[in-house]
C-alpha cells in the first residue's frame, strides 16, 4: 500500500523526535559515566589519604624531634671541639684530629642541616600532593552545590596532572580578581582537568605555553577561565565538532572523544557557557563562563517562561 505524503511527512518527523531523544540518552549516559568517574577518584583520593597520611605523620614527627637530638649533639660537640686546646701534643688529640679528617666534620656540621630541610621539604610536599587529591575530588564534602575558590582548584588540577605538563609546556597564571561562585567544585576540576590535558596534548612544537587567565564579566554576575595554548590548533571544519560525544582527531587508543563533551555537560548544568576560538598554527583559547550564583540561573529560566 502506497503511503500519503502526509504519513511520509509523519515518520520523517517521528524519526527526527526519535533521533533527538536517541542523543539525550547518550548525553545522560556520559554524565552518568562522569559522575561514576568521579566517584572513583573520590574513593581513590579516600584510600591514599588513609594510607598515606598516617605514615607521613609519623615521619614528619619524627623528623621534629630527630631535629632537636641533632641540636643537642651539635652543642655537645662544641663542647669537645672547645676542649681540644687541652689535649694539645697528646696521642688523643692526634686521633681526633685524624678522625675529623676522615669523616670531614665541617663538611658534615654544614651538609647535615641541609639534608633534614630538603627531606622535611619532601615529606611537605607529599602531604601536598594527597591535600590536592582530596580537594580535586573533594572527598571531604558531599556532591552538594557550595560556594568555592575557581583558582584553588585549578591549582589542585594543575598539581595533579603535572606530569602531563611539565615536560611538555610552560604553564602561565594570568588570574584576575574571582569572587567565590556556587558551584559542584569537584565537577569542576574535572573540566579543569580535560582543558589543560587537551592542552598539553596540542603542544607539537618542543616546548609549549599553557595560558590560564580569569576575571569576571562587566556587573560581576560572571566569572570565566580561559586556558590558551600555543599548540598545533584545530582545523576549522573540526571547530564546531569539539563537543560532540567521541569525536576526537587523536589516534585510535589515544582519546575516547568523551572530555570535552562532558566538560561542556558540566559547565551547562552551572548554567554557564564552554567556548572556543581555534587556528591551526595559532592555537586554542577554551573560555569558561559561570554565574556566580546558582540561582542567577534559576532567574533567567524563570524569565524566558
């Protein structure tokens, strides 16, 4: 039976309903995959704050007190070195002196001190390290909507993916005066994080700039992140295809396609904006915008009803 141009007009429109609600779906799917990757890093980050933290505790302790035995043992070796005019011309006052040369007693009254800061400095760092994990993942608090510092936790990403910088690209904080925003700090992170990973990855020449700046709109109700970098750019038939889901000009094994598109999922659930301005040869700048409160969003539904 033939069908009427009405019912052909019918299933082009059911299919195009069918395809829309097919694309929310996968949407809602990598948001769930996101959140289940997120959740992972929070048990994670819990895991090595447990059994990381208790060690390092001690170890820090420790080191105060081997600090105060080694002032101790300097005073007292001061004493003995006070003493020597007295054993002058005598067998023990050859020994003692063959003895400071051997174990080169001034060099190690010097190196000794430098040795327990740079090891103290190490143990800091380490605890550093996991105070970044949890707050990138923020294991602390619930997946609730609170007020945060943007640059604290792009400091905490950046200590995180460090690694896929450093060896790669010189990293540049341009930051501008930011309010505290209302926000889910730890979802976030995670678009901090893809941003300057992204970045990194863009990087062909040998040595990179990553750019980060921010600042807020005119009125203040906005404040924005740019991340630039200098790296190979993106093509401009490609531009308007960086946020789909698993599009990505990566090798096969190399990327999922998933960051960006749930980087820009993200930013929209803040009622904010995820942008991009891309040449091959020059670069890309991704510019991150964000109420500053929650229910400026809220507000401006409200008004297009």
């Amino acid at each position: 039976m033939d069908m009427t141009a009405q019912q052909v007009e019918n299933l082009i429109r059911t299919n195009e309903s069918l395809l829309e609600l097919n694309r929310k779906l996968q949407l809602a799917q990598d948001q769930l995959m996101q959140s289940e990757k997120l959740a992972s890093i929070g048990q994670l980050a819990a895991g090595v704050a447990h059994e990381i933290n208790n060690p390092v505790g001690y170890v820090f302790s420790n080191f105060g007190t081997l600090e105060r035995y080694l002032a101790d043992l300097f005073r007292m070796l001061g004493a003995y070195e006070e003493a020597e005019p007295l054993l002058a011309g005598t067998p023990a006052a050859r020994r003692l002196a063959d003895l400071r040369r051997e174990i080169e007693l001034d060099y190690l009254k010097e190196d000794v001190p430098t040795l327990m800061a740079e090891s103290c400095e190490g143990i800091k760092r380490v605890r550093k390290i996991v105070q970044d994990l949890k707050d990138f993942s923020h294991v602390d608090a619930r997946q609730e909507w609170e007020w945060a510092d943007l640059h604290k936790g792009i400091d905490s990403t950046l200590n995180i993916v460090n690694n896929e910088i450093k060896y790669k690209a010189d990293v540049v904080r341009e930051y501008g005066a930011l309010p505290e925003i209302e926000c889910l700090p730890s979802e976030l992170n995670q678009v901090f994080m893809n941003l300057l990973v992204n970045a990194a990855h863009a990087v062909s020449k040998e040595r990179g700039t990553i750019v980060i700046r921010s600042g807020v709109d005119a009125g203040g109700a906005a404040a924005w992140v740019e991340v630039e970098d200098d790296g190979c750019g993106i093509a401009k038939e490609n531009l308007s295809r960086v946020f789909d889901p698993f599009f990505t000009t990566k090798p096969v094994g190399k990327g999922t396609g998933l960051g960006l598109s749930l980087s820009y999922g993200i930013v929209k659930k803040h009622g904010g904006r995820l942008e991009v301005d891309s040449e091959p040869g020059r670069g890309t700048r991704f510019r991150i915008t964000l109420p500053v409160r929650r229910a400026a969003l809220a507000v401006a539904e409200e008004a297009v009803q």
